[in-house]
C-alpha cells in the first residue's frame, strides 16, 4: 500500500513537472528567389500574377495573429532582378530608398541572405539596398579584401520569449563564374563549408544560441554542372554544409527554385531540416519548431517539422496594396513606353529546338553594338514570345531576361569550334534514328527520361544552349558529342580559319566562365578570360538592347539560316516529339 501510495505521488508530481513545463512554439517562414514579384501583377506580359509578396504578407499576418506562437520572418536571396519594379528602382528611380527595401521593411523581415542576382546589379545598387534595409543582409562567406571581415554581416541573433536563435547567411561562391569582377570588386567568394564551420564555431562560442539556423542562397545539386562534394567552392553547397557541418536545427535554402522539404544527418547523425521555396513568391517555406524546456539538462528540446505554402490560395493584402499604389503605377507607365515595332512574332521556343529568328535578333543586336564578327547567345528565358506589333519596354525582359553586360572578346578558330561542341553537346541528344529524342534530357538509373513533376528536365538549363551568328556550321546529332559541329565559312562569304583570332560579341555570363562554355568547352584557364575581354558596355544589355530598337523604330527578325541541323528528317521528327513532350498542345 506504501509503495502504491508512493508511485501516485510520484505520478502526479511528474504530471505537475510536465504542465509547468516552459514549451515555446516558432513559426520560421522563409521567402526566397522572389525576383521582383511584389505585387500579383506580372508587369512583362501585362496581366494578373498568381502570387506575389502582398499574398505572402496575408500569410504572414494570419500567422503572427496566432498569439501561441512566435513568427519570423526570413528571405534567402535573389531579390534586385527579375520584374521590373525591381530594375526600374535598380536603375531609374535611385535617389529614394529601394522599393523592394521599403516593402519588406513594411512585412517586417527578421534577417535576410544575399542573393548572386542582387550582387549582378553592382555596387552602387546593393550597397545602398543595403542601407536601405531594416534588418541585416547576411553573407558570411563575402569577404572584404581589405578588410579581411566579411563585407555583409555574418549571422544575426533573434531573441524571442529569453530564446536565442542564430540565423547564419552564406551566398553561393559561384559569382566570379558568372558576374565581371568590376561588379563585385573588393569582395572574395569563401567556400561554404569552411565559411560555415568558422562561423557556427564563433557564433557558439560567443552567443551560445538555443537553436541555429542556416540561411542559404544556395541549391541543394552538388552535382549541377558536373560537379561533385568534393568540388571546392561548390555552386550548391546548401546540403553539404548541413551533412557536414553539425549543430544547425534547420537550413533554409534558395537559389534552384525548387522547393524542398526534408531531412538529413549531419556528421553526428543528428537530424536537419532543409526547406526551401520554390521562385518568383510562387510558394514560401516554414518550419514549425515546437521547444520543451528540459528542466533536469537545462537544455531546450525541440520537436521541428517542415511546410511548403502554395501562395496563390491567399488574396492579396488591401493595406499592402493601398500602401504601395503609387510605385505600382509608376512603374507600370515606365514598362507601358512603347520604344518601336515588330513586323513579325517571335518565340524563344523555337530556339530551344534549333535555329530561330528570337536568338538571331538578339545575336544581331550585339554584332551591330560591338563590330564583332561573330555572337554568341541562348534563350534566356525558356518560353518568352515578343508579339508582332508595338514593342514596349515590358517586352525587352522577354526579349532579354538577365541583366548582363555585352562584352567583345577574342577568341580563335578552334576556340570558337571548341566552344559550340560544348553547348551542343550539352543541348542535343545523340540520335540512333529519327525515333529517338533531339534533347538532352535528364535520365533516370534505368535510362528513362526522368521526369520532375510530369515535367523533363534538360542536363542544363536552355540559357546554356548557345548558337552563333557570323559563321555558316552545321550540327551532326548522329554523331558522338564533341565531334558534331562542321563550320564551312564564314557567314560575309569569308573563309573560317581555325588558326585565326576572331572579336566576339558575348554576355558577361558566359564570357566571365558561367556555363562552362569558355573554361570546359573551348579550354581557357579561369585566370585567362579576364585577358580575352576587348571592351565592355558600361550598362547592362538590356539597356542598349531597348536603345537600338529605339534607333531602328521599324524592326524585322529575320531568321539567319547560318546553321542548322543535320540529318534534317532526324531533326524534323525529333523536334515534333521533344516539343509535344515539354509543351504539349500549348
């Protein structure tokens, strides 16, 4: 009977202990690769977006009304390109603070991690977007040359209810491979692990934090590119560091646009959350962390677990959008300029699948701009369409989506050919028949086309498919990659000289390594290309791209005819089903 009694008071004591017990619940949500998406109109093709950040804020205000638990608000990067609110603000109107800085002020962001696109609009633009900002812009791993700190802050600490989270940024260090150095001047690229492990130390030893956060632009495909772990400097390193590098609770991570919700182990087996959205506001990330104060470790427990949120089921936000009229129209007059006239339509589509007059125009446009005798260009935006007719200023983030610089390099004959075996190889399929499929898409283990829901996903991304202008060539898809290209003169009548130094018109993308195309196609060191550059416009293309067809007023894409592809009746069949297969009947 003793004993009995003895066992119930212990009970309730332990039913006591646990309802005194301190639980605390947060609510991390994370936006990222938000590219402008303020408002729930798409200003480049004039018609209603289906998400935007005022639907994002509507989210976000129903769970800050949640008084059980604790929100904050994070963004992982890529903010400054994209839409053109952005641009106009990036370039047009700079003498007030930055729209996309007001308005997340306005959300009430907790910490934010800089993106490779906002470092694209140069230093002028994020070091006052920088200023702009109420909270701090992270980047552990961008250095200061001078200085040796990082140029960004580091980490930031958020208390909440006596708990202290850390929020560590890191950015991809892939931004020499793809932006010109006067843009970034003054900042070195860290690796993200080693960065990372400085970091978590400093911060545990200095702030000892009850729970760590990373806050990632970077992907999760250590592989893209051809890449591996081991890679240093690795583009996306988001999950390695969290395998690699134990102590973080959660890592938040951008830059691929491909929405993740998982968990892996770090070193100690210990599990991590990775949460990620998905681009342009399309979907946001959260992490739902329920924390236990354990009173006999004196230690907090935490139960953690992931959501994706569709942002278009939310409507916008009435005091967002009241508040932030007067930008939208003005932004909305500036894309609405007319600046001159297509006599025909053109489609990027088409240039997914071979020669088309959407990347003849573009390579057009830079020959004339630099005198070169050859261009190279892709389809920067995988589906975009310029209708016949008045063009606006809306339409030249269709015609041309990134904002690079055009640069003029020298490259020889055997370069040149090196190169387009490189894209190619990369674009095209080898063929057996004219059953098989023109593209190269993905595969899984057993061969198939390995499909991302319901969709094929190409090796790389259609801005890697590269064609030239100024040389007559033809691509054999019955042949074996990098011996598929056969360049028969020049397009002037001229002859084309492997052995002979030829000035080429190039975005800064490629002609800086982005793509491999330079560095891994034509075989020049990373060290060297920076030698290779003639002449740089001063401006982004975009912008000098609206200029000429201003000049020109009345413009007529012509489709060049300087390359195709060959056998024509393999190319014709394979193009039907690769175009049925990603399009549809669309």
């Amino acid at each position: 009977m003793k004993n009995l009694r003895l066992a119930l008071l212990f009970f309730v004591l332990l039913i006591l202990q646990t309802a005194n017990a301190q639980v605390l619940n947060f609510k991390i949500i994370e936006t990222s690769d938000l590219h402008g998406a303020i408002y729930p109109f798409d200003f480049i093709n004039n018609k209603p977006a289906k998400a935007s950040m005022a639907q994002i804020y509507t989210y976000v205000k129903q769970e800050r009304d949640n008084n059980q638990q604790h929100v904050i608000l994070l963004d992982a990067g890529d903010l400054l390109q994209g839409q053109p609110p952005v641009y106009y603000y990036n370039f047009e109107e700079t003498a007030v603070p930055h729209l996309m800085a007001e308005v997340m002020n306005y959300m009430k962001y907790d910490a934010g991690a800089v993106g490779n696109h906002d470092i694209e609009t140069g230093h002028n633009v994020y070091d006052k977007f920088k200023n702009d900002l109420n909270f701090p812009w992270l980047a552990a791993n961008a250095v200061n040359t001078e200085s040796g700190k990082p140029y960004f802050e580091p980490y930031t600490i958020i208390t909440k209810n006596g708990v202290k989270i850390a929020v560590i940024g890191l950015i991809t260090p892939g931004i020499p491979m793809w932006l010109p150095e006067k843009i970034w001047a003054g900042i070195q690229w860290e690796d993200m692990i080693e960065s990372a492990e400085k970091w978590l130390k400093i911060v545990r030893d200095e702030e000892n934090p009850d729970l760590i956060i990373g806050l990632f632009h970077s992907g999760i495909d250590h592989t893209y590119g051809g890449v591996n772990k081991n890679t240093y400097k690795n583009e996306n390193a988001a999950q390695l560091v969290a395998e690699q590098v134990p102590g973080f609770d959660v890592v938040f991570v951008g830059h691929d646009h491909a929405g993740w919700n998982k968990f892996v182990k770090d070193e100690t087996g210990k599990e991590v959350l990775i949460l990620g959205p998905r681009g342009y506001a399309s979907t946001a990330a959260a992490a739902n962390i329920k924390m236990t104060f354990n009173e006999s470790s004196g230690k907090w427990e935490k139960n953690i677990s992931g959501e994706i949120i569709d942002v278009s089921i939310f409507k916008a936000d009435e005091e967002f959008i009241n508040k932030f009229t007067a930008p939208f129209e003005l932004v909305k007059n500036y894309v609405s300029k007319e600046i001159g006239e297509f006599t025909e339509t053109i489609s990027s589509r088409e240039s997914v699948f071979g020669a088309s007059s959407f990347s003849d125009l573009i390579n057009k446009i830079q020959m004339e701009l630099t005198g070169a005798e050859i261009s190279f260009t892709a389809p920067l935006s995988f589906d975009a369409k310029i209708s016949k007719g008045k063009v606006y200023v809306r339409d030249m983030f269709n015609l041309y989506k990134f904002e690079n610089y055009l640069y003029t390099m020298e490259l020889s004959g055997q370069e040149i050919k090196d190169y387009l075996e490189y894209s190619y190889s990369n674009w095209f399929n080898q063929m057996n028949d004219e059953n098989d499929h023109l593209l190269n898409f993905k595969k899984d283990d057993n061969g198939k086309i390995d499909l991302e829901n319901s969709k094929a996903r190409f090796i790389t991304p259609a801005y890697n498919f590269d064609c030239a202008a100024g040389i007559n060539y033809t691509v054999d898809v019955s042949k074996i990659a990098g011996g598929r290209i056969t360049i028969s003169g020049m397009s002037d009548g001229k002859e084309f000289n492997l052995n002979k130094k030829y000035n080429v018109a190039i975005n800064s993308y490629r002609g800086n390594g982005g793509g491999g195309h330079l560095t891994k196609g034509a075989g020049i060191s990373k060290q060297e290309l920076s030698g290779r550059i003639l002449n740089s416009t001063d401006k982004d293309l975009r912008f000098y791209m609206m200029k000429w067809i201003e000049e020109h007023k009345l413009v007529t894409p012509q489709l060049f005819g300087n390359w195709k592809v060959i056998p024509e009746d393999w190319w014709l069949k394979g193009k039907k089903k690769d175009y049925q297969l990603i399009f549809g009947n669309k």
